[in-house]
C-alpha cells in the first residue's frame, strides 16, 4: 500500500499512467463501451466513471496547450444528465478545456487512445477522454 494515492489506482493503472506521454489520450468508459475492441490495454475499475476520472485526476494533469483536454460524448436528448455532470465536476478543468463530440466521432476518436480504463458504471454516456499535459502546468 502506498500512502498519498487513491487506494482506486492500482499498479497496473498507475504503470499506464506513468507510461503516457504529452498529449496522450486516457479513455475512461462506462460498462456499455467495447474497451476490448479498442486494441489497447483496458485496465478494468470496480467503481463508477465520475469516481475513476477523479482518482485519475490526482496523479494526471491534463493537457493545457492547444485544443480541449478533456472530450465528454455529446449524449441523445433525456439521457446522460446525471453522470455528465459529475464526469464534468472530476476533471476538476475549466469549462472552456472541454470538448463535446457526437457518439459515433468519440467511438471513432477512441480508436487512437493509448489506453482505456473501464469502469463498472451502468448509467449510459458515462465515458470521457482525457489528454495528459505536463507536470506542473497550471490548470487553473
């Protein structure tokens, strides 16, 4: 056990996380997505998205170069209002960092992820993408 890390971050997780470079790209998906389809490592979490995107969040900062940090799948109208909200506050990113796409460009953007991270969430659009910046930039 190690002290300072969020007990959801295992070693196999922290070793991808550590492994990614500037700019690439960690999909965390809900239980519907096909992470195993992708052709990536999946690394599979037993908590929900919003959970996993903020013990993620302690140890990866996010890119805050050009163009948005975090991608959100733009949901069907009467879904996804409760887990999009709560993905959105565990970024802990400035609105205008975010990015909506529709679900069939985010399942074609996610072909090109360096790796995804499953989550056991059953609420539907509960999937998001976040792009790791640098060490000590400022996210504010």
């Amino acid at each position: 056990m190690l002290t300072g890390i969020d007990p959801l971050l295992g070693g196999d997780l922290l070793q991808i996380l550590d492994h990614m470079g500037h700019n690439d790209t960690l999909l965390v998906t809900d239980a519907h997505y096909p992470a195993h389809a992708m052709g990536v490592p999946v690394v599979d979490l037993a908590t929900t998205s919003p959970q996993a995107v903020r013990a993620i969040r302690t140890v990866l900062p996010v890119d805050m170069y050009a163009g948005p940090s975090i991608t959100l799948m733009t949901p069907e109208p009467g879904t996804g209002e409760e887990v999009q909200p709560q993905l959105q506050e565990a970024t802990a990113t400035r609105a205008d960092r975010l990015e909506w796409i529709d679900r069939f460009a985010f399942y074609e953007r996610g072909r090109e992820v360096f790796a995804v991270v499953r989550t056991l969430e059953t609420r539907e659009y509960g999937c998001i993408m976040l792009r790791k910046g640098v060490v000590g930039d400022d996210e504010s």
